[in-house]
C-alpha cells in the first residue's frame, strides 16, 4: 500500500528535513510545494522514498484562496504520476507521532476509510477571528487590518 505526503513548506528547511527524513520509507512518495516567496529552494535528502519538488509554486497566503491553489498542484502532481491507497496533506511543520511501521499497520488495518481530526478544545475564538470574517483582497492589502466580520442578520 503506497502513500503520497502532499507537503505545503514555506520556511524552517531544517525542521522540513527533519519531516522529510521521518516520512522517508519505500512505502511513501513525498511531494512538496515549496511557497513562491522563497527564493532559494531548499536541498531535501531522502534515502527510500521518491521525493518531488513540484515546479508549480504559488504564493500561499493564510485564509486565501492561493492556498487551495497549492493543494491542487500538489494533488494534481501526485494523481499525474502514480495511484495512492491515502493521501495526507500536511504542512511542512508537521512531525509525525509514530514510526512509519505504525502508520502503516493503522491505515492497513483501516484500509479504505477515511478519517479527519476532531478535538475537545475551545475553537470558538479562534474561529471568530479566522473564520467569520471576510479577508477581502488580501494580496493587496496585507498587514492593514481591512478584513469584514460576518454579521447575522437578526429582525427586530
């Protein structure tokens, strides 16, 4: 069973090959989108996995749309060379909490289903900040604080 790790980087190199160094296993093939701000692309090492730096770079900015953007370029690179059992999309942050052995043995035991993240805590802050607002051009206006909250309509 093959998976593809469908990374979004945009700094901390080191950190991203210590993440690329943890996912290296002959079972994963490793596609990174490599943000259009950088300027010097990062040197990743692997020794088992194929590893990709996909050549379609899009400048990402939190909350915009240029995120889905990378996304898709790096879900339509991994579709255009091969077929996947998973596809897990992470950031180039991220730090697996198992060995691939476990990761492995999860996903064969589980084979087919799909899972997604659920959690106990309190997002609601965060949620009103990100979320119920519209960031309208955020390309041009970036750092100004023009964003506007969603308001629920209320009669009287």
């Amino acid at each position: 069973m093959k998976h593809a790790y469908l990374i979004l980087a945009h700094g901390d190199f080191e950190l991203l090959q210590c993440l690329v160094s943890a996912l290296d296993d002959e079972r994963n093939d490793l596609y990174v989108h490599v943000d259009k701000k950088v300027k010097e692309l990062p040197s990743l090492a692997v020794l088992k996995s194929q590893l990709y730096l996909i050549d379609e770079r899009i400048d990402v900015r939190w909350g915009s749309v240029r995120m889905l953007e990378a996304e898709f370029a790096l879900l339509r690179a991994a579709t255009s060379r091969a077929s996947y059992q998973y596809y897990h999309l992470i950031s180039g942050a991220d730090l697996p909490l198992k060995s691939q052995d476990e990761i492995h043995a999860f996903f064969s035991a589980h084979q087919g289903q799909e899972f997604i993240g659920y959690s106990q805590y309190d997002y609601s802050k965060e949620v009103m900040r990100k979320v119920h607002r519209y960031h309208l051009f955020d390309d041009h206006f970036k750092g100004t604080g023009l964003s506007f909250f969603l308001m629920k309509a209320t009669r009287s």
